[in-house]
C-alpha cells in the first residue's frame, strides 16, 4: 500500500481518537461544567462561553507544552504541590463566593433575576485559572494523552500534535453544545433556578476542591 496513505489514514485516525478522548474528557461532571452551568444560568451565553474558551486555551496551552516533551516538569514535587494548592484554593474560592451569591439571592426581590454584570474578561480568566491549575488536567495532558499516544503509534512525535489538536477539536464542541442548550433551556428559567444553580454549583465546586487537596498531598 502507499505510504502516503498509511500516514493519512494513520492522520486521520488519531484525529478522530483526540476528539473522542476531548469529549471523554470535557463532557463528564467537573469543577469547569459546574461553572460553565452556573455562569451560563446567571449571565447567559456570552458567561458559559467565554469560561468554556479559558479552559480550552489552557487545554491548548498544556497541547503545546505536551507535544515539545517537557513532561519532567512533573516530576518535581514543588511544581505539583504548587498547581495543586493553587488549584485547590481557586475552587474553595469559587465554591464560597456561589454560596454567597446564593444567600444573597434569598433577600433579592425574586421578580428580578438580573444578576450583576461580569465583564467577558472575568470569565475567560476563571476559565483559564481553572483548568491551569487543575491537577487532573495536568495528569492528562502530561501523562495519559502521551501514554495512549505511544501504545497507539511508533511515531509519537508526528502523531502527538494530532491527538492534541483532536482532544481540543472535542473539548471546544462540547463547550459550545453545552452552553448553547443551557442557553435554550434557560428561557424558561425562574428566579429560583439562579439560587439552586450557586448553592447547587457552589456545593460541588468545594467538592472538587477537597478531592484536589487531597491528589495533591497523597
């Protein structure tokens, strides 16, 4: 057979891997959905996106760094003590101000769901932070997206970046079908739907700050 084919179908089929790994990895339950999900309810499309679009640059940012070998950074136990308590801080702090927004809300005139504008900004930069000092993205990019490469090929080097372009190609779907359908469902939204939301997101975001404190200390 033509080596030029076995290179496009070798191509293509780690392409289409990256992208069910993206989606494998970006559409079950996670600190980003509980926020993507909240900030969507709260401030529409525009908040759910934008958190989605930091995440997925960080994604893009770990791609990179992934596809140049630099996967002894985690061998240093500063590094991963460092993400982690920084990771784990962030959440805490996003869980407490969700309970706070939610409390807040009890005393609110409940015929007024407007919540108080955030700028597009603010949401890119918890989106980015998020993901960037998350530990189990970290172990993702660093360990699970270059182990699956070298059981699947022994091109790691030319194959990697397609897999990384897959996986962000699945993560960057799922943040657009995910907003787009809260954004549908929250034309019927009602005031209460903004208090369970934060006490609701707030709740699993602390959650997810225990269970990251603790990958990182054991």
């Amino acid at each position: 057979m033509d080596p030029a084919v076995n290179l496009l179908d070798g191509g293509i089929g780690m392409l289409v891997r990256g992208i069910l790994l993206g989606l494998g990895a970006a559409v079950p339950i996670g600190p980003v959905n509980v926020e993507i999900a909240r900030r969507t309810l709260r401030h529409g499309f525009s908040g759910g996106f934008l958190l989605g679009c930091g995440a997925c640059s960080a994604d893009v940012l770990y791609a990179i760094v992934t596809s140049l070998s630099l996967r002894p950074a985690l061998a240093i136990t500063s590094f991963r003590l460092a993400a982690g308590g920084i990771g784990a801080a962030l959440l805490a702090f996003l869980g407490v101000m969700s309970l706070r927004a939610a409390w807040r809300q009890r005393h609110q005139d409940v015929t007024d769901p407007a919540p108080p504008a955030v700028s597009g900004r603010s949401h890119y930069l918890v989106g980015l932070l998020m993901t960037l000092f998350n530990p189990f993205t970290i172990m993702f990019w660093f360990v699970a997206v270059p182990g699956l490469v070298g059981a699947l090929t022994d091109a790691p080097g030319r194959d990697l970046p397609l897999l990384c372009a897959g996986v962000f190609s699945g993560a960057f779907s799922w943040v657009i079908i995910f907003t787009s359908l809260l954004t549908f469902l929250g034309r019927w939204r009602r005031p209460w739907w903004l208090i369970a939301a934060d006490l609701l997101g707030g709740g699993l975001l602390l959650v997810f700050a225990g269970l990251t404190l603790w990958e990182t200390v054991t």
